[in-house]
C-alpha cells in the first residue's frame, strides 16, 4: 500500500492555521507508570505534586487572562488522586481529555491488556466529569498498530499521539471506524527543554524559558505559514513553575493575538476536521520481509 501526505485543510471563518494549547497532568502517575516503587520517594512524589497543586491553578488563571480555552489530558490516577483540580480544569471551561491511566506506556501490551487500561482511564475521568472523554494522547505518545481500532470501538473522535503531518487527518482504522489524527511533535513539548529527575528523566540541562519559548514561537510560525495545526505540549508540574509559566504567558497572548489563527480546544479542531469529510489515509506497517 502506498503512503500519501496528509493534505492540507481549511479552517472555520476562512482562517489561516489552527492553535490549540494542552497540557498533560500527568503528576505522580508519569513516575508511578513506570516504577510504582517510586511511590517511596517522598520528595520525587513531591516534584511531580507540584503539578495539580500549584501549578494547574497557575495555568488556569493565565488562560482565563487571555479568555483562551484549551485541551487537559489527564490519566485516570490523577483523576482520582486529585479530583478537586480536574473538577476546575472542567468547572473553567477547559476540556478533559484521556492520557492512560497510570501514565502507561502502551508499548508491547496486547490488545487486551491496553483494553484494561483505557477503559480503566475512560471510568476514572467519567467519575469526576460525569462524562467520557472525546479525546486520546498516548503516554509518551506510543501508540501500538491496534491502538486505533481500540480507541474507535469506544467512540473517541480523536487522537493526537502521532508525528507524520503538519495537518489533522482522518486516520483509516483497521476494521472500520473513524478516528480524526492531530498530529504533534517533540520540538512543541516542554519535557524536552525542562524536565529533571534524578535517576528518572533528563540529561541534567534545564533550559531557559527564554529559549523555549523562542522555539516554540518559531514552531507556531512555521505550521501557521503552512496552514497547519500548532499543538503545543506543557506540563504543569513543568511548566506551571513562575518563570515558565510567565513565558507560557507571552505566547498564550501572541497566539490569541493573530487574527488570522483559530485558537480552540482539541475537540473543537476535532469536530471540525470530521465535518469536512476527509478521505481516511494510512499509516502502513514496515513489512519485516523487506528488511
């Protein structure tokens, strides 16, 4: 089979590009997913409590600021962890999206396996919001070949785990179904530029705000040139820290400042996409006989 590009789409109200601002609370679950052993190291815990504690208010007022809207994928556990701060993501307007449950990379697991966890995320959220959620991201951003017919059968309308396309597409999904792909990047996730943790994650350089921020605007640029769809990715145990947060900020009022951009939450972009009737397009496996 033949792989094609995704092409470009148009946007609402004759738009040039699409933004849309997200963030992954994923607090003690990005540790715990990997070692629950963690869980025994009460300052690691601390660091990534930091999050939903100070750090997901933080974001929530400099959003309202600029009355922009955004997409918090948030795993199961730390619905049920923290549910008085996902109740104010979705209480401020903000839409609750699905990261996992335990912040599990998918990697390797069967489909019955990942089964488990989706649907155990799909509960934990509909407990807290009163309704399931419409979008998926991939914990580190992994997503198996079965992943999409998974997510399809349980009626999500959208996923942004994939890094193919600067537009969003409808992904063609083994089986049947629809699934809306919005694409994302390394280069748009603040992971990369600030996170440390010892004996966990990071080279030990945390960058500048500064500097992140100047990659990002340079990212939201580009794809708005291209009439692309800008995803940026935060943290708020990350990027909810004051001197982020201020250059978080900036952008947040540049982006919202364009008029020529469509700033809306995921499932905004997803709905759209949908409703222009796309013809679905393939990612192809590697076959290993032409190895």
């Amino acid at each position: 089979m033949t792989m094609r590009p995704a092409e470009p789409v148009s946007w609402p109200h004759g738009k040039r590009a699409a933004a849309s601002f997200t963030f992954d609370v994923d607090a003690e679950s990005a540790l715990l997913g990997v070692d629950t052993a963690l869980a025994g190291r009460m300052s690691v815990m601390s660091h990534q409590a930091y999050g939903p504690l100070v750090g997901v208010p933080r974001i929530l007022a400099l959003l309202a600021r600029h009355d922009v809207r955004a997409t918090f994928f948030v795993p199961g556990y730390t619905a049920v962890r923290h549910p008085d701060v996902v109740r104010a993501i979705a209480d401020a307007g903000h839409e609750i999206a699905h990261h996992g449950y335990l912040h599990e990379v998918l990697t390797g697991m069967t489909p019955e396996q990942e089964s488990v966890v989706i649907d155990r995320g799909i509960e934990a959220l509909a407990a807290v919001t009163g309704t399931a959620p419409a979008g998926f991201r991939a914990p580190m951003w992994e997503l198996n070949w079965h992943t999409p017919k998974l997510l399809a059968e349980r009626g999500f309308l959208y996923d942004t785990s994939l890094m193919d396309a600067d537009h969003p597409y409808e992904l063609a999904v083994t089986g049947g179904g629809q699934l809306v792909e919005i694409p994302i990047q390394w280069a748009l996730d603040d992971w990369e530029q600030y996170c440390y943790i010892p004996d966990f994650s990071g080279s030990g350089l945390i960058e500048s705000p500064r500097k992140a921020a100047e990659i990002w605007r340079l990212e939201f640029e580009g794809l708005r040139a291209a009439g692309g769809c800008f995803v940026l990715t935060n943290h708020p145990f990350l990027s909810g820290r004051p001197s982020r947060a201020a250059a978080l900020e900036e952008l947040v009022e540049y982006v919202a400042s364009c008029s020529d951009v469509w700033l809306a939450p995921l499932h905004e972009i997803a709905t759209h996409v949908r409703g222009l009737a796309l013809a679905p397009r393939s990612i192809v496996r590697p076959d290993p006989a032409q190895f």
